[in-house]
C-alpha cells in the first residue's frame, strides 16, 4: 500500500515514509490511496480475538512495508501486559440500554491518546530505520492537553528520538500542566506559549514546513516528525480500537454480526471521529458518525452547513482538549470525499489560512452528511451530564460528558458505543464541582483525593504520587519565539 498527500495527489510514499516525516513538504497530509477492506468473515475472524491480535490484523492492512515480526514486534511492546491498567486497553462496559462506553483511558496518562502514542514509538523507529537510517528524530508536538503527556511518556528515553512539546500556557487543566512539568526522561523538552492551541498547532505547522529550519536539522543530523495525529501513525492505531469495538459489541451480545451501531466521539481536532470513519469504510457496520463538540463548536456548525469558520470567540473550557478552532485532520476527509481533488484542497486550506473560513461544494457536504451528524454541548449541559451518569452509578470526566450530551440529543435507539477519551481523575475540579454543585477550595490533587472519597472509584495508578515529583519544565514563549525555543531546546 501506498499514500498520498491531501495537497499533492501524484505523490506516492511507503507507509515507513509517511511515519517517519509525518507531514508532507508541501504541507499535506498522508493519507492511503486506497482503504483496505474487511468482508463479514474477516470481521467474524477478528471477534475471538485478544485486543493485541486485533491490532496485529488491522495495522498489516495499512502497513505493507512493515514485516509480520515488525508488526508483532511493535504490537507486544505497546500493549504488553502491565502498561494498560484494565488489562484490555480498550474494554467495552454498557451503561445503560444501548448505550456502551469505549473506554480508552487506562493508559499510562489516562487518556486516549496512549491508544496511539504506545504504539508510535515503536512505529516511528521501525519505520525510520527503513526512511532514514541516519537521522535522529525530532518528535515536535503541539499539544491541547493530553497528546503533550502521552506523546512525552511513549517516546521518553526512546533510542534516536528527542521530542519537543508545545502547550498553551491558561489552555490545559492544572493537573495535565503538572503531569508535563514533572516529565521524565534524558531525550524530552517541555515550553509553554502565551497562546491558545491553535496557535501552538499553527506555530508548530509552521516550523514543520520551513525548509531553512528544517537545513539547520539536517546539518546537525537530525529530522522531524509529528506525534500530533497529523502523522499517519498517530491515526492508524487509532482505527484498530473502533474495529475492536464493534467486535466487542457482537461478542456481549449487544448487536449480531452485520448489525450496525452508531459511534459517538467527542472531538476537537476531528482526528479521533476520522479513525471512526475509516473503520466504517473499511466495511465495520458502522451507521452514523456523530461528532460532539463543546462550546467551540466550529465543528458542528462545519458538518451542519459546508462553512468552515474559525473566526469566532474562543473558549476556555472545562473539556479543554476539544477547545480548538482548527481542526487539522478535516483535510483528510475532504481529500477523501473530494474524489482526491488535491487543487481543490489546497484552495480550502488557502481560505483558511488568509482569511478564517471556507465553503465546501455541495457535492461534498451531501457527501458528510451521508455519514456525519454533529451536536454540541454547553458547560452548563456538560456538568449536569456528568452528575445525571454519576447519578447513575457510573464516573466519567468532562470531554466524554459532552459526548454523552450529545449522544442524549441524537440518539433515536441505535445501539451506539460513546467513546470516552480520558479519566475523570484528570478533571478533578470540574467533575467534583458537577456532582456537588459547589467549586471546592483546594489544590487539584486533594481534589482528587477528595473525588476518591466522594465516588468510592481508585485514582488511576499514572496520577499517584504527582505531587512529590519534580517541576523541571517552567519556561513559557511568545509564539513568534517558538523557532528559538526549538533549537535551545536541541541545543543547537
């Protein structure tokens, strides 16, 4: 298998290629030429199996320049017993009548995103012995929140690797700022910026695609990469847990083998509903893609109408990592649905960048809602979800309390299975404020104490013992500062 670029159609790379540089020159996104197919009896194959032997199966299909003992390889490192609290890193646990939770928060930080970061080091290595075996690689993230600390744990003391994370400085919670602050490692390198996330990703997009940076890498023998799901790696791990998901659902009986189940997934930069939509066409019998945004709902208001329109207030919200305005990984599935009409693409990413907005065809926006419904959540809605499901015997934090929100506003019976994308514990504040209706006076690790006391649940092993651990990354930089940070941080 092949992929192309989103702004470059004749271009064709190998999957080690794509992995390894992350974004192409041109500024594009990798994507596969072709998506491969599942027919009803390779799912039926897929249902008996561990998570591990799903994930084996799945990647093969994208990764055709990988070896079977490179893929079981990188497959056992990332999953291997121990890493993911649950024992399954991806479990199924129903709620209550159709509803199912895909619960993807029992990594090493907590969040969603070590379904993907366990596995892309390992990726990333492999791939790069193929690409390009004599540089090191630069792993330059910006991040909302939880991609920053799963990005830093995966790749940390990793062999050949240095990675770089920029978050915004009022963006993240307290208890995501202080799981970066205290990251370990010899190879790792933390700043925050006087910004919002958007501002990190288009700092970070912008370094990415200068050739005179990216000469200054060279000739120290070095190259970048992403660990942002603007890396092809990123994504395709993530395709794997909604496959596993369906053959969850078929094996506790909530549908039959060929029944189709919706998806909802709470989302900001479209990545996450993205690897929802290449299961679907891959042939999992998934029925609607329903994308749940919170107040910055640039989304919604996107996959409602065809106008996509960053030019709007922006908010700082209690399910920070969906507060973007940017969603990077919505030029994947215009490519897709644009017949791969890379001038038309570039001239939508060109609109956004000169003046906030564009409109899509009408060909392609009757294209999206063939497969996509949206909704969006306020705060207020957010906290009394979170209450209403406690309420119901069950924890969950801000970013999957929207897409339950959501999920109440659009479901018309459907089974349906909500990916929940971090643990409450790392949301003290809000998810205790929520439940009890008054916002506690105390430090964000009491807060999780006292969140333990109140729901009678266990903080997640990953977040014990924080406050002991040494701040070591407290600088802060104005965005036009960003370059410098980068080469003082590789000391170069």
């Amino acid at each position: 298998m092949y992929y192309t670029s989103t702004r470059n159609k004749d271009l064709r790379v190998t999957a080690s290629e794509a992995i390894t540089k992350g974004i192409s020159d041109e500024g594009g996104l990798f994507v596969p030429c072709e998506i491969p197919k599942l027919t009803r009896d390779d799912i039926d194959a897929l249902i008996p199996l561990s998570y591990k032997e799903r994930a084996k199966k799945i990647l093969s299909l994208y990764l055709t320049d990988f070896t079977g003992e490179e893929i079981d390889y990188c497959v056992e490192g990332a999953y291997r017993d121990g890493k993911f609290e649950s024992g399954n890193p991806a479990p199924v646990v129903n709620l209550c009548d159709h509803t199912n939770i895909l619960q993807l928060f029992w990594g090493p930080t907590c969040a969603f995103k070590d379904m993907a970061l366990q596995l892309l080091p390992y990726l990333l290595t492999t791939a790069s012995k193929k690409a390009a075996p004599d540089k090191e690689i630069v792993i330059l993230v910006a991040t909302s929140g939880d991609t920053g600390k799963a990005a830093l744990e995966g790749f940390k003391d990793v062999p050949g690797t240095r990675i770089l994370v920029f978050y915004p400085n009022q963006g993240v919670s307290a208890m995501q700022k202080l799981q970066m602050q205290t990251q370990e490692g010899k190879n790792v390198g933390v700043c925050a910026i006087e910004g919002n996330f958007d501002d990190a990703q288009t700092g970070v997009k912008k370094i990415f695609t200068d050739k005179r940076i990216a000469d200054k890498l060279a000739e120290n023998g070095m190259m970048f990469s992403s660990a942002n799901s603007i890396n092809w790696g990123r994504l395709v791990p993530q395709v794997v847990y909604y496959c596993s998901a369906y053959c969850d659902m078929v094996s506790q009986g909530e549908i039959f083998l060929g029944e189709t189940m919706d998806v909802v997934v709470p989302t900001g930069n479209f990545g996450n509903i993205l690897a929802a939509y290449y299961a679907k066409q891959m042939g999992i019998p998934i029925r609607r893609l329903v994308c749940a945004s919170n107040q910055n709902n640039v989304l919604t208001d996107f996959l409602t109408t065809g106008t996509y329109d960053r030019n709007r207030d922006f908010y700082l919200t209690t399910s920070p990592s969906m507060d973007i305005l940017i969603s990077s990984n919505l030029e994947r599935l215009l490519f897709h649905l644009s017949g791969e009409n890379d001038e038309e693409i570039r001239g939508y990413m060109s609109a956004l960048t000169d003046c906030g907005k564009y409109t899509v065809s009408d060909a392609i926006l009757t294209a999206i809602k063939e497969d996509f419904i949206a909704g969006y959540a306020t705060e207020e809605e957010d906290a009394q979800t979170i209450k209403s499901t406690f309420d119901k015997g069950y924890l969950t934090d801000t970013h999957t309390a929207i897409a339950l929100a959501v999920h109440e506003k659009t479901t018309d019976g459907t089974p349906t299975v909500v990916a929940s994308t971090a643990s409450a514990y790392k949301f003290p504040k809000a998810v205790l404020t929520a439940i009890n209706g008054v916002t506690p006076e105390m430090d964000e690790l009491d807060m999780a104490d006292e969140l333990c006391n109140l729901t009678a649940t266990h903080i997640p092993i990953p977040l014990r013992g924080l406050r002991d651990r040494e701040i070591r990354f407290s600088s802060v930089s104005k965005v036009a500062d960003m370059e410098q940070c980068v080469y003082d941080m590789l000391g170069i």
